[in-house]
C-alpha cells in the first residue's frame, strides 16, 4: 500500500529502510525534538546518538501504512520490524512539521 507522506517524512521513512543515519537525520531540524520510548532526544547531536544505539543495532525499519494529515502535523501508523523482541511491533509516529523539516516526532506504541 502506497502512502502520499509529505516530502521531509517520505525521505526520513526512506533513509530509514536502508538504515543510513545521515540521511534519517536530513529532514530534521537543527533544533528538532523526538519524544521516543518516554525519553526526550533534543537537536541533531542528541538524535543521531539515538538512531545509532537504539535503531541501527536491532535494524529498526518503520514501514508506514496510514497518514493522518492535521494542520503542521502528520500522524502516521505502522508496522517496525527488525532485530528485537515482539517484531514487527506497530507503532505511531506522530510529526510535526515547519517548512521543509522535522521539527517534532513522538512515537508511541
């Protein structure tokens, strides 16, 4: 099933499937914040270190399957799968964007 996600999610959601952190880190902002697992991740410093050791080790892909689309927000659902306990696991990615970039991300189960 084939998605229309706004260009900064789409290019995150890509570089994302092929496990390339600089490229994840792209569409953010310098100063964007990503709310994962209860744990706060603020600029790109903070969220490179959180893709290193939480998605790139177990090879965590998210693969979006509904967008909501909500003013500067998008939330997205869908399955994640990978190398951890309970894959696939589906997940919500709730966006927010300014512009061209990711200025939030929370994601829930």
């Amino acid at each position: 099933m084939s998605i229309e996600l706004p260009d900064p999610i789409a290019e995150y959601v890509a570089a994302n499937a092929r496990l390339d952190v600089d490229a994840m880190l792209a569409p953010f902002a310098p100063g964007a914040v990503i709310i994962d697992n209860g744990k706060r991740y603020k600029g790109t410093a903070q969220i490179r270190t959180l893709f290193e050791q939480e998605v790139i080790p177990v090879e965590a892909i998210f693969t979006p399957d509904t967008a909501q689309h909500e003013g500067d927000r998008v939330i997205v659902e869908g399955p994640a799968h990978g190398r951890f306990k309970g894959s696939p696991i589906r997940f919500t990615y709730d966006f927010t964007l300014a512009g061209d970039a990711i200025t939030a991300l929370e994601i829930t189960l």
